[in-house]
C-alpha cells in the first residue's frame, strides 16, 4: 500500500513536512524509512509492529540482522538494508563530535574566509557571510558576478539567503580586479542600503570587505557602517 493511498493521519511524509519531524512517532518515522507497507497493513502498522517486536527500543531494532527484518510480511531485501542503513546512520552521527563553525572575530577572519574564492577573479563577485549571534558562520554564498568593474547585488535576494539562514548578521565582500581598494560611489551605497535594510529586518550588517590579491578594504575599521 503506496503512504498516498492512506488515510490522512497516517501519512507520516505529509505530516512530515508540515507539521514537522518532532509531531512523529517513532512508528511514523520508520515508515517514512520503509516507504509502503504490505497489502493486508498500512506502513505505520507495519512499522508499528516492528518496533513492538523490540520493545519500541531503537538500540534493540539496530541488532537485528537482513534476515530478521525480513521476517516481517511486506519487508523485502530492499526495505531491510533501507531500515539497516538508517540506523547506521543514526550510529555514525551519535559518534561524531559537533564540528564548531568559523567564528568572525575581525576584518582579516573576513579575507581569510572569502580571499581563496576572490582574490585572483578576472571579474567582481558579490559575496555574504551569514552569522549567527555569536558571529559563528551559518554559510557563504556568490550572490552576483558583473563586469569588469562593476557587481550588482539584489538586497531582496541578499536578505531572503540571511532568512533562510536563520542568520541575526551578515557581511558582505566582493573584489576589485583592478586592485585599487578604494570603495567606489557605488560600493558606498549598495553598503548603506543594506545596512539599513537590516537594521528594519533586525539583521546587522558587520562589514563590507573589499578584495584585492594579497589586501583588503575593511569598511567596519574605517569607521564607514
């Protein structure tokens, strides 16, 4: 039985994706894994079943071999290793340590993260640092290429990314070709704009860092935001 065929409170995907993974039982996340069910039981009931079997104990399910999940009507080789592997990966990911995200501190942590991505371009790019409340980076991302001499950014488009992000601060780069550092009419404004823009949205701009090869423009140490 295909999970859109059921009945609307026992299809763990649509419930999944809008309510959200934490209104799941366990049940529902396993047939989320096994993806159908048999033809005489629902996913969510064969899943259901499974982890009555083992005491509703993740731990317990994980010891059980291909052949012991197989078992189960409706449980075939391909739903076996699928359920197996999920597990593994719930076991890898226990044993991995959090990796600790990139902390801003200064301008140069700024260079340093973005210069291997902008430093020797032909033409300008328009990059952001999303941050989190601790200056901990979120992500990075091109938002813009232009010309020679000249990269447009769109602030909608700049602060929807820092959205989706989750992000509390931003800051913003991009480079020179020409090597000259000094921030064009242009690279003042698009920096005043933002700035504002993210003060409505609560979203603080740090700093706009203009690259060149081997140095760079801190608009935050001039004293320019």
């Amino acid at each position: 039985m295909s999970l859109k065929f059921l009945a609307e409170d026992d299809r763990p995907r649509e419930k999944f994706l809008f309510k959200g993974k934490n209104a799941l039982s366990d049940a529902e996340l396993l047939a989320i894994i096994m993806g159908s069910g048999s033809r005489d039981e629902s996913a969510v009931e064969l899943a259901r079943k499974i982890l009555q079997s083992v005491e509703n104990n993740w731990h317990h399910l994980s010891r059980l071999q291909i052949a012991d999940l197989m078992k189960f009507k409706g449980i075939g080789e391909a739903k076996a290793i699928s359920i197996a592997a999920a597990l593994e990966i719930g076991r890898r990911r226990a044993a991995q340590e959090i990796p600790e995200r990139t902390q801003i501190k200064s301008s140069n942590d700024i260079f340093l993260l973005l210069s291997p991505f902008l430093s020797d371009l032909q033409t300008e790019e328009f990059w952001a640092i999303f941050l989190n409340q601790n200056n901990r980076v979120l992500g990075k991302s091109q938002l813009s290429s232009g010309g020679i001499n000249q990269s447009v950014v769109d602030v909608r488009i700049l602060f929807k990314a820092a959205i989706d992000q989750f992000a509390t601060a931003l800051v913003i780069a991009h480079n020179h070709p020409s090597g000259n550092l000094k921030p064009s009419t242009e690279d003042v404004k698009i920096t005043k704009q933002i700035a504002e823009a993210g003060k409505i949205l609560n979203i603080q701009l740090l700093d706009h860092v203009i690259i060149a090869q081997n140095s760079y423009f801190s608009f935050a140490d001039e004293s320019m935001l």
